[in-house]
C-alpha cells in the first residue's frame, strides 16, 4: 500500500485527547486558543484512534493530528509524546505533523546510520528555509576545535571561574543549576564575545536573565500561536531585544576601536570571505553562548550530583585531581597561578576519572530529540522512505537508554565504553556522531574540567534536598525534547570549605 493507505487503527482512549485539550488551553489561558480546539477538537476527540499506515514493512505508525495544527500532544509535552508513542509501538517508525510539516520519529540502528551520516539531512535547514548542500556554518564552528584559539583563553577561563567563587566565602548552599550556570556563562561569553561584554558583570547577569526568558519561552506549544501576546511571548521579544542591544554594542565597540583580541567574535569581523554583517555575525554569537548554556552548564551541574551519589567515583575524581595539582604546582605560590600555565594538552589527558564521570552524565541525561531535514532527493533506509522536505527525528535514549547497547542503562556506570569499544555503531552521541561532531566538544571539556577542579578543590560537596536533608538518591528528571531536563524536586549542594587557596 503507499503511504496514505490506512492499513489498520488502533484505538486510544478518549480521556487521554481530553486531558491533552485542557492541557494546553489551561496553562495559556487563551480565548482563541479553546475556540480552535472545539471547532476542530471535537471530531478529534469522538474518533479515538491512532492510524497506523502501510509504508514498506514494517508500518508506519501516524499520529492522530487536529487538521489546523498538527499533532496536539507533540505542542503540550514534546518529550514524553514521542518517548510514550515509541513505547507502545516499539518496531515501528512515526510520523506527525507541525502544523503544516511533516515530522519522522525515526528509531533502530540502520536508522540511526542514515540520521548522522547521510549528507542530505541536513542540520540547519528549519520551517520555510532549504540551503543547498550541508553546514553553510562548518568553517565558524570549526573554530571551536582550533588549539590557537583555545589555548589563549585557559588562563582567562581559570581567572574568571576563581573569581567568581571568591563571592561563595568558606560555606553556604547553592543551587547547582543556578551558581554553575553562571559560572558557565562567563566562560563562554568571554570566548565567544570577549572583554566588551565579559568584562561587565551587570551585563552578564543581563545575557543569563535573558537567556533563562527565551528558553523558556520558546516551547513547542508556542509555534501554534506566535503572534498571540501571552507573557511568555512578551518576555521573549523584550529578552530577544536586550541580548539584541547588548550584543550589538559590543560588536559596534570592537570594529570602532580597533582593538585585537583572539576570540570567536575576533574571527567573525576579520572574516573576508563570507562578508559577513552585523546581524549574522551576532546569529553566530548568541548561537554560540545558547549551546553552552542549554547543555554544557546543565550537564556540569548533573556531573556533580551523581558524583555525589556514587562516593568511590568522587573520591577517586578527587584522588586524580589532587595529583594533577601537586604535579603542576612548581615553584608557584598557589595552584591557581601553577594552573595558569598548565598547557591546553596536559588539561585535555589529564583527569581521566573526571571524563569518564562526565560521558556517563551526557549518556543519562542527553536523551531528547535531534533534529534534520532532507534538503536532497529521497533516502532509502530499509523498507522505509524519508522523502524530500521531511523533518526528521532520532531520539538520543534509543541509544543512550538501549540495554542491547548498555546493559542496566540506567545505573551510572563510568567503565562502561563510550565513545569507543562498544559493538554498537554510534552508540554513543554525546559528542555528536557521523558527519556532525560536536564543535565545542573540546571547549565544554575543558570548561567542565576547569569549573570542577576549581570547585572540588576549594570546598567539599555535599548534596541536599529542598529541606536540607542529604540527598538520598538521584532526584527524577523533568524530561525536555530539546534540552537537558531539570530535576523534578529541588537539588542544592551544602559547600564548606576544603583548603585554603
């Protein structure tokens, strides 16, 4: 049969579109929005099916969809939608839609090949915008890999991070997913932007604000109305237009003064042959600080709390770090001086623990969705067909959470093969895979190792729940599609001091 061919339906309770409808109309509180779902809700509700489509062997499973909007689940709870659907259809690939585009959920391992190493998926392409070819961006973010351009920074990394500690004093408690965040953001502003906005502590605390506005604005649910008012929608144009302003400044201020300074903004004014102006130049740069902030500052703070939970891990973290400083200390009268001048490749072998520790977290907590498009001619994966213009999805758990790949994969387990040594073919996605490697991955190790040493150095950790009881397990985690999920109960961490520094 072809693809619109119904082959058989499966039948879904009622109640489940019911609580869907209410929950996306009772958080937005919008007029419009309830009169759209009963105009079309209705005949939604009363068919209580799930289609399931012939398209090769084995099937397809489509996704019941309202006629003006697409898949009503994807729009109020994106993750849990997919990660639901692939449970109770586990053999079979699904497609809803996005309004008006097509969205493959694709799962298994010949599917997971083509995701990441066939050239037509392509990574950029998005809604009403198709480049020709792959990465038109390849030859900026590979300057994320570059050592002439890490190297400079480690000793800024290492002063910022020291700095903003000081404010910490000898005990407190603090919010990993707040404090380490921050931490995070300085680093990486400075690489990206440099000092005109680094250098500004009030502009930073104005980036992180804005940021943690537009992240939260920016849901699935907000694609079904984006010209409607709500407070999100108003806090997300004022956040857009402050990172906006602030970035623009900086640029400006650099190409008026002159100035020469060796970081990603540096290359994007000196760059000739793209002839870039000032508004793509800052796309690049918030893009740039957003990928920190969105998955390297939570993973940091996720690194440290299942560190906490498994105490022969930690101490041997602990273990290694201490040697690696009593190795580099010299002649200096303090290790953050000695660290100063620790070369850029000694950090990247050093603290192996520490690596091992951090590619677990991304393998349990990096299990959302990634996204192409086949900007090219049909692909032919198995009996299936992803056809020109098809969005595509591969959900990072059905590798990362496959127990043919990691037994008990749910156990933190920091022995186990990551990146190499698995039978698996790209089992492990943490640091991209096929032709879309991470770019910043060297840069978020050595933020991660810098940021860690520097804390585990200074205080012992220990964390607490919100009643400031010792934390007695891993918390459960809110689970996003598109980002690192946050726990579900709050998680801070009672600090005292270890030495003095």
């Amino acid at each position: 049969m072809g693809l619109h061919s119904c082959d058989f339906q499966m039948k879904i309770p009622a109640t489940v579109y019911v609580m869907h409808l209410f929950q996306i109309i009772i958080p937005g509180c919008s007029l419009l929005a309830l009169l759209v779902f009963l105009a079309d809700g209705i005949q939604f509700i009363l068919r209580q099916r799930w289609p399931v489509y012939q398209a090769g062997r084995p099937p397809i499973v489509c996704l019941a969809r309202l006629k003006y909007i697409g898949s009503l689940g994807f729009f109020m709870a994106p993750y849990h939608f997919l990660h639901e659907a692939h449970a109770s259809f586990a053999d079979f690939w699904l497609q809803f839609s996005v309004r008006n585009y097509r969205v493959l959920a694709v799962f298994g391992e010949e599917a997971r090949d083509a995701f990441f190493t066939n050239k037509n998926l392509s990574l950029h392409d998005g809604p009403g915008e198709r480049k020709k070819g792959a990465d038109t961006d390849a030859w900026f973010v590979r300057r994320f890999v570059r050592t002439d351009f890490l190297e400079p920074y480690l000793a800024n990394m290492l002063s910022d991070s020291s700095k903003d500690l000081d404010p910490w004093g000898s005990q407190g408690v603090m919010d990993p997913f707040v404090s380490l965040h921050k931490l995070v953001f300085q680093a990486v502003t400075r690489f990206v932007v440099g000092n005109e906005l680094a250098n500004d502590p009030r502009k930073i605390e104005a980036v992180v604000n804005a940021f943690h506005h537009l992240q939260k604005g920016s849901t699935p649910a907000s694609l079904l109305f984006p010209w409607f008012p709500t407070p999100a929608r108003v806090r997300r144009i004022f956040s857009g237009f402050t990172l906006y302003r602030i970035i623009s400044k900086a640029v400006k201020s650099r190409r008026q003064t002159g100035e020469f300074h060796q970081d990603i903004l540096q290359t994007l004014l000196d760059e000739t042959e793209e002839q870039l102006d000032d508004t793509r130049i800052m796309k690049l740069l918030l893009l740039s600080i957003f990928a920190a902030g969105t998955n390297t500052a939570p993973i940091l703070a996720w690194l440290h709390i299942y560190m906490d939970q498994n105490a022969a891990w930690k101490a041997q973290v602990i273990s290694e770090m201490d040697s690696f400083l009593a190795e580099n200390m010299g002649s200096s009268s303090s290790f953050l001086e000695a660290l100063m001048v620790v070369p850029l490749a000694v950090w990247e072998h050093a603290l192996p623990t520490l690596e091992k520790c951090l590619e677990e977290t991304i393998r349990l907590r990096l299990i959302g969705a990634l996204f192409r498009r086949n900007v090219g001619e049909d692909i032919m994966v198995g009996s299936h067909t992803i056809h020109r213009d098809d969005f595509v999805i591969y959900m990072s758990e059905n590798a990362h959470l496959n127990e043919s790949i990691y037994p008990n994969p749910q156990c933190f387990d920091p022995s186990r093969p990551h990146q190499d040594g698995h039978a698996a073919r790209l089992g492990y996605l943490g640091w991209g895979a096929g032709h879309h490697p991470c770019p910043g991955h060297r840069l978020a190790k050595i933020m991660t190792k810098i940021i860690s040493v520097l804390i585990l150095s200074r205080f012992t950790l220990e964390a607490i729940d919100g009643k400031g009881q010792r934390l007695a397990k891993v918390p459960k985690t809110i689970n996003q599609l598109f980002h690192i999920g946050l726990p579900a109960e709050p998680v801070y961490f009672r600090y005292t001091a270890r030495r003095c520094s």
